[in-house]
C-alpha cells in the first residue's frame, strides 16, 4: 500500500473517530452542563463526565491527526495554505481542550461543593460555575463551528483545485464550511443559539462533508493520478 493510500485510510479513520468522540463526549456531561441542579449532580456522575473529558481529548487528537496526515498531500498543491491548516487545526484543538478543562474545573467545584455541605453559601459557587460554564459554551462555539469553518475551507479548495477527490465532494466540503462559518457568527451575535433547529441545520453539511469524505477515503482513497500530476 502507497503511502497516500495510507494516508487517506488514516484521515478517513480520524474523520469518523473525530465525529463519534465528539458527540458522546457532550451527551456524557449532560449532567453537569444542563440543569439548575449541575452543582449537586455533576460529583454524582464524577466518572461518566472524567469519560466525556476523555472522549474530548480523543476529539483533540483526532483533529491534530487529520491536519498532519493530510499536511504531505496538500502542501504538494500549495505548502502556505496547507500549513495554514495545520496551524488553524492547532487552535481547534486547543480551544477544545481549554473547554475539557472548564468541565473539570466544574467537576472540582461540584465535588467542592457538596463537601461543604449545608454551611455553605451558594452563592459563590453558582457564580464561579456560571463562568466555567460559559467558558465551555465559547469553547465549543469557537472550536466546532468557528475554526471547523476556516479548517474545512482550506483543504476543501485545495481539494477543488487538485481532484485528488471528486468534485462533489469538495463542492459540499466548501458549501459546508461557508455554513458552520456563518453558524458560528450568528452565534456570536447572538441571532440564533449553536444547540437550535437553525444551528443544526447550518452544521448539517460540515456534518455530511467529513462523514461522506471519511467512508471515501477509505474505500476509494486519493486519486492517484491527481497527486502525481502535482
């Protein structure tokens, strides 16, 4: 097997393994993310929110690992634009892991909090959760729509320019990432909310692009006469 349709097997692997992880992830900390009563749940299920944190980070890996496998292939095209994309891949990563962070820090607080028992004022604690949760929301606002929405454009209009896959695919790769993109500044502004009808329609084609492109890239792989034409 060539290196390129190792390569291709490997992004396609991480594409699904990214797509998976992320959404088990969040269903996993339903219990300290959602509800007024987060504070007193989330050390209740202390090891399912630990597993969505791992889940996450998984997500994080997954994200590096498309950039730097796909890095050889793209930079044949155009090195400046595929190094863009490594480094923007980067910044989602870190901006995921900064919100992984955030969970656990309100998982500490939970458990801090039910230490404490009745003396305590709650106040403060609701306070220091409002900001962890908040911080967890941008998180996932800024990584999964705002920086998948730069990442997306940038191998789909090498792909465009190259063929190394099918038109169809990058035309829907360039469609969806315009969509997440404008998702994330509606969100931004305020006009819609990310966990809404609109937010999932906007995010469907992202959605459809990386899973369409995973199941091809593994059965089909890159067009080899494309790459070598390069």
């Amino acid at each position: 097997m060539s290196s390129d349709k190792k390569a291709a097997k490997i992004v396609g692997f991480l594409f699904i393994l990214a797509a998976v992880t992320a959404v088990i992830g969040l269903k996993l900390y339903d219990p300290i993310l959602i509800g007024p009563d987060y504070l007193a749940k989330g050390s209740e299920y202390a090891n399912r929110i630990v597993l969505g944190a791992v889940m996450e980070l998984m997500l994080v890996v997954s994200a590096i690992g498309t950039a730097t496998t796909m890095f050889p292939i793209l930079k044949k095209y155009n090195e400046t634009i595929a190094l863009w994309h490594v480094c923007f891949r980067f910044l989602e990563a870190i901006v995921i892991t900064v919100g992984v962070i955030s969970v656990l820090s309100l998982l500490t607080l939970s458990r801090e909090f039910v230490a404490a028992g009745a003396s305590v004022d709650p106040a403060s604690f609701q306070a220091s959760g409002t900001v962890l949760k908040a911080i967890h929301d941008w998180t996932f606002m800024m990584g999964p729509l705002f920086m998948l929405g730069i990442n997306t454009m940038m191998y789909s209009y090498i792909f465009y320019k190259t063929r190394i896959v099918p038109r169809f695919l990058s035309t829907l790769g360039i469609t969806g990432a315009i969509s997440v993109f404008v998702c994330s500044l509606l969100v931004m502004f305020g006009v819609i909310e990310q966990i809404s009808v609109w937010g999932g329609i906007l995010a469907v084609p992202v959605a459809a692009n990386e899973m369409i492109l995973a199941v091809w890239l593994l059965t089909k792989g890159f067009n080899q006469q494309a790459i070598a034409s390069l």
